[in-house]
C-alpha cells in the first residue's frame, strides 16, 4: 500500500516541471487578473473614443478614404493606434472595401481596430 502511494506521489511530481504548461503557476493568477483587466480597460476606452468619433465623422471619412487621405482618416488611425508603416497599406484595403464601411460605420471601426497595435 505505502509503495502504491510513493509510486502515485512520484507520477504527481513528474508532472511539476518549469516547462510549458497549459496552466499557469496559481501564484500568478492574482497579478495576471489584474493586468489582464487594465489591458481591457485601456482597450474598451480606446475602442470607445475610436466608435465616438467614426459615428460623428462617418460621412467624412469615407470620403477621405475614397480620396485616399484627409485629417479624419489620419486621426481614426491615430485612435485605433495603427503603426505609421503600416497605414497606407490599411488606406488601400479600405478604399478596396469601400462599399462595405458606407453602409456600417461598426464595421469601419472593427477593421481599424484590428490593425491598431
């Protein structure tokens, strides 16, 4: 019996190793929730700020996207946080996909918010 348990124990503590795990060290949990709600606390106001401001200005810049530049379209990708390299190429996927954010402005602010950083 003492040996079913020595063996059973050993088993338990091979699995107790530093490599990868699918879950995380219980002391770390505590610290992990509350960067994990900072992190979405900051996203949910930028995501918010970012919708105010595409409801307010939708006309506008869908046509600064059509144009192919413009203040407004400039600062949306300044709200959805969007790398500087990487905003000419996001301007031609929009104006390819115009007709799509000119009928949903929830839908412009999706696709900003995937490229922001």
């Amino acid at each position: 019996m003492v040996r079913a348990f020595l063996i059973l124990g050993l088993c338990l503590l091979a699995g107790c190793n530093s490599g990868t795990s699918h879950l995380p060290n219980p002391l770390s949990l505590p610290g992990q929730a509350v960067a994990t709600g900072l992190e979405n606390a900051a996203y949910n106001a930028r995501r918010a700020r970012l919708a105010r401001y595409v409801q307010h200005h939708h006309a506008q810049i869908i046509e600064e996207i059509a144009a192919g530049n413009g203040p407004r379209i400039s600062t949306v990708m300044a709200l959805a946080d969007v790398p500087y390299h990487r905003r000419p190429q996001l301007l031609n996927r929009l104006r390819e996909d115009i007709a799509l954010y000119q009928t949903d402005a929830e839908v412009l602010v999706v696709a900003l918010m995937v490229h922001g950083a």
